[in-house]
C-alpha cells in the first residue's frame, strides 16, 4: 500500500490516461523521485498504465555513472519498466542561466526525445509543495511578474507533477526504508534555490508561523488563474490591434505588455532571452515616442517604429 495522499494525487495527474498508455518518471535516485516511481508504479497497475523511468547521467560529477546506475536498479526494483539511463553533455560555460540552467535545458531535451522514442504520453516530475514555494520566492527576489509568480503548474505539455501540493516529508516518507542519493548540488549554498530550501524558508516558518510554505503556493494558484487571464485577453486583442501603435497603445499595461511580447516572439525573439527590459523598450516607441531609432532584439531581431507601425525585421 502507499499513503493515501499520495495515491490520490496520482489518480488525479492521471484522469486523462487510458489504459495501456505509457509514462515515465524523471528518476534521479533521490527520495522524492524514488517515491514517485513507487507511487506511479502502484497506481499504474490499477490503471493499467504503464510506468517506466528515466535517469539522466549530467556527467558533471565523478562518479555520476555510478549514481545514475544505482538508481536506475532501485527504479527496477520499485516496478518501473523500462528503466532508462541517457547520458547527456552539459555546457557549463554557456548561457545566463550558468550550469543549473544548462543541466535543465540539456534535461528537457533527453525527456522530450524519449518520450517522442517511445510513444510516451508524459514525464512525471518528483516536484512537492516546498519546490512550489521555493519557486515563488526566487520570483519574488528576482522580481518577476505573475507568470513567474504562478510558479509550476500540475500539467504542463508532457511534464505533469502529481506531488506538487504534496508537503515533502509525506512524500519522503514513502521511502524512508530505501537507500536514497542525496545530490551534493542539494546542499551546495552558492545555489540560490539552496540557500532558499535551507535558511529563507525555514526561517520564514519560524518567524511568520507555520503555513508559510502553503500561503506561497496558494498564492502561485492564485497569479496563474490571473496570468491566464490576462494571456487569453492579450490573444484575442493581439488579432484586433496587430502590429499598429495607436490600438496598441490604448490598451491597459498589462495587456500592451503581454502583446508586445508576443508579437516579438513571433517575429523571431527567443522566448527564453527577451527579457522584461526588452519589452519595455518596445513599449517606448508606442508610449513613449520621441523619434528613437530601430532597437536590437534577442535573435538577431530588430524593430523600429514606421509609419504608425511595429516593424520587425532582421538587418
């Protein structure tokens, strides 16, 4: 048996599955992973859906083959079939986001692949209640806006997180008699998500008084539902007002925000590097014109204000 919190938090990632479907767990060898692969295994024979796992070898420390090895046994032994281990290169030198966003890059793209390989219907993420905070708190410092404050969602594309309300000493305790990998990055405090886990979190709790770490997830359900919201609205206005500068213009901020930055996508900015100031800048030559000159964008994109139109264009 597994704890019924548990149980039923899969039941309800899994609503949409039909019999016979295949999904894999994102299986690190830590407990939250761990417990996850036992869980979905469980309530995949009920449903007769079919659980597999994989363990992704980053090959950053020394004896990483050696750890992707012991937990792809452990998934084995749990019941997930097939057991996958991909081994992949991560460019630490490279982007913004430096190795931790390398490695979740370099992951997404050996999930994706497998999933494409095989058929699969999803990727099943460890991620509980505290992750969710933690989310919302690095937004908060970064200070991002309602979409990075709604943190993760439930289902997301393939990736679907059926612990995320889940407090993670409940989900931990499903393993406690197994021999977990506990991740020395988890405990390295030149990470800011580890610095948060370990000190802001807790002290947050001991100063605030418990449910701190609930609040801030109540809070990211609540800015999703907003940022959703307002997303639809910036769709259906963005087939109204196109790429012309007085309809754009009248429309409230968050909404011209939310337009902007879609007409840029779609003209070839990459999503992950067109940043708020960017958008801000395009916003300038609508609100704010004073006959300034084409701003380069992310992508080799340019775009300039001519003949009461947002042009794009490559130079």
């Amino acid at each position: 048996m597994i704890n019924l919190e548990l149980r039923q938090g899969l039941i309800a990632n899994f609503a949409d599955l039909e019999a016979g479907d295949l999904v894999f767990v994102g299986c690190s060898g830590g407990a939250d992973s761990l417990a996850l692969v036992k869980c979905a295994v469980h309530v995949g024979k009920e449903k007769t859906i079919n659980v597999g796992a994989i363990v992704i070898d980053h090959q950053i420390q020394a004896d990483s083959a050696k750890t992707a090895q012991a937990a792809a046994v452990l998934a084995k032994e749990l019941g997930a079939d097939p057991v996958l281990i991909v081994n992949v290169d991560v460019a630490t030198g490279s982007g913004s986001g430096g190795m931790e966003s390398a490695a979740r890059n370099a992951r997404r793209t050996a999930f994706s692949n497998v999933v494409t390989e095989h058929k699969a219907k999803a990727v099943l993420l460890g991620h509980t209640l505290e992750d969710q905070a933690e989310t919302v708190l690095l937004g908060l410092a970064r200070g991002s806006g309602a979409r990075s404050l709604s943190g993760m969602r439930a289902i997301e594309g393939i990736y679907r997180r059926p612990f995320l309300n889940i407090d993670r000493a409940t989900v931990r305790a499903e393993v406690s008699n197994l021999d977990v990998f506990e991740d020395p990055h988890n405990s390295d405090t030149k990470f800011s998500r580890v610095r948060v886990r370990n000190t802001i979190l807790p002290m947050l709790e001991s100063e605030l008084g418990p449910g701190v770490t609930q609040a801030l997830a109540r809070s990211a359900d609540l800015l999703r539902d907003d940022a959703d919201a307002l997303d639809a609205l910036a769709r259906f206005e963005i087939t109204r007002v196109s790429d012309d500068v007085n309809l754009i213009g009248a429309l409230p901020r968050a909404i011209r925000s939310r337009v902007i930055r879609q007409l840029a996508i779609t003209n070839g900015c990459p999503i992950n590097d067109l940043t708020r100031d960017h958008v801000l800048a395009i916003d300038a030559l609508i609100t704010n014109w004073h006959g300034q000159g084409a701003l380069n964008l992310p992508g080799g994109v340019n775009v300039e204000r001519r003949h009461e139109r947002l042009t794009f264009y490559r130079p």
